[in-house]
C-alpha cells in the first residue's frame, strides 16, 4: 500500500522532490546495509530519469527506504499547507 501511494505521489511532485526522495531513499538503503549513510553524490538526472528511478527503487525497497520516501513527501506536503 504504501509503495502503490508512493508511486502515485511522485508523478506530480517538482524535480526537486524527486531529488530529496532518491537521496532519502538512498540514505536509508545505506543505513541498513552498512549501518551509517556514506557520502553519496545524487548524480544527475532529468525529472523523468529521477521518477524511473525511484519507481525502480520502490519495486526493490525495503520498508525503511518506503518510509523514508514518504516522510520527505509528508513534510513537503506540510510545508506547501503552511505557505498557504
């Protein structure tokens, strides 16, 4: 369920969404195979290179990297209510 949200959500977000969500998918990914984040450059990307992606990513995540994704497009959401 969550991934299936995930998927749907993303397609309307701004590249710099997209950005923050693969670097907080990324982070997570590190996170639980190493232990701690490693520096990692988001290499570059169109907008619908970043939205291939992370719909890639989200088939393969685990339920940290889902997580992760969905807390960046929360606080997103909260923001872009707050600046209303």
């Amino acid at each position: 369920m969550l991934r299936d949200r995930l998927r749907g959500e993303i397609v309307v977000r701004s590249h710099r969404q997209r950005q923050e969500v693969l670097r907080a998918m990324e982070q997570a990914r590190q996170k639980r195979l190493h232990g701690r984040t490693v520096a990692w450059q988001l290499p570059a990307m169109t907008s619908s290179e970043l939205l291939r992606e992370i719909k890639w990513r989200l088939d393969a995540s685990s339920l940290e990297e889902a997580t992760a994704a969905a807390r960046v497009l929360d606080s997103a959401r909260r923001r872009a209510r707050g600046a209303r």
